[in-house]
C-alpha cells in the first residue's frame, strides 16, 4: 500500500498540474527550512528551494526517483542544491539556525532568555560537527524523516546514518556540558 506521499509522487510523474502544486504544497515547508538553516539568506533560501522543485520535476521526467523515501529523495536533492551553490559560492560558512524556526517560546520572559541561550548554545556545537553529522541532525530531528530517508538523502547507508546520529548525539551532548560548565564557574 502506498503513502500519501508516493501517491503524491506517482501523479507528479505524469506531470499533472494539479498533483505537482499538491508536491510543491507539501514539500515546500520542508525543503525551505532546510536551505534557511544551512544558507540564512531570505533571497537565497528563496532562490534554492524553487532549484530544488525545479530539479525534483526534471528527476520526475527523466523518471528518477525515490527508491525508499519520498521525503529523502526531495531533501536529498535539496542537500545536492545547497552543496551545489556553496560550491559555485566557494564559500562553506554557515549561519546560525533562526530563532524564528524554533518552537513557540512561553511567555514568561526568563524563560524565554534561557531558552534563547540554549538554542544559542546548540546551534554553535551543531556548527562544530562534521558535515554529515549535522545533515543527519537536521533531517532526522528538525524534519523528522526516518533513518531510510536520510540514508536516501545523504548517499549513505542506514547504518552509517545511525552511526553518524550516535557521534554527532554524543558530541552535542558533550559540548553542551562544557558550556554549561564553563557557564557554572
């Protein structure tokens, strides 16, 4: 039986109209969250994620597409796409993840300033992990995709993706400790 999406994605092959808005529609939140955390820039955040619907289109005529995941297959080719124009950028610098994109914040002003610092503090250990740790931070905790589909979106298999989980856990639980610590004395 299949999923929403690969239902979803069986009528975008034929290039329906209707069935590639509903993709756009269902993919778009994602993707763009994505590109913001690993890019920053509106404009550009923009920019990529129509590249990244115009690619998932030009796959779905050539007739590639997902093998496992749906959702692994559409970030996947976000991760391509963001790779892509660092490449052509030669640049690697990354920015920290907006505040905007984080849970809603309790109204109670200490708290909120705690939890600002915290997400601080996360974001600039997410910064010290290798690359693929932090793809696989992001896909599987912030848009929750299972280990098959980052596997998929990653070019690595699940067991590698689940070994790159553990150390990337390992090291952020590790930095935040110091940091907190460091802020203790």
């Amino acid at each position: 039986m299949m999923t929403y999406d690969e239902q979803l994605l069986t009528s975008a092959k034929q290039l329906d109209p209707d069935a590639l808005r509903a993709l756009h529609e269902r993919f778009y939140e994602p993707v763009a969250r994505y590109v913001q955390f690993k890019v920053g820039d509106t404009q550009t955040v923009e920019d990529l994620t129509g590249e990244v619907f115009v690619r998932v289109i030009e796959g779905l005529r050539r007739g590639r597409a997902w093998q496992d995941s749906p959702q692994g297959w559409i970030m996947g080719i976000a991760r391509h796409v963001v790779a892509d124009h660092y490449r052509q950028r030669e640049r690697s610098q990354e920015v920290v993840l907006d505040e905007r994109l984080a849970s809603p914040a309790e109204h109670d002003p200490a708290q909120q300033l705690l939890r600002s610092e915290r997400q601080r503090q996360l974001s600039q250990a997410i910064d010290h992990l290798t690359e693929d740790q932090r793809d696989v931070i992001l896909l599987r905790f912030r848009e929750g995709i299972d280990i098959k589909g980052v596997a998929n979106a990653i070019d690595k298999s699940p067991s590698a993706v689940k070994s790159l989980q553990a150390r990337a856990l390992q090291a952020l639980a590790r930095m935040m400790q110091e940091e907190t610590n460091d802020h203790e004395r």
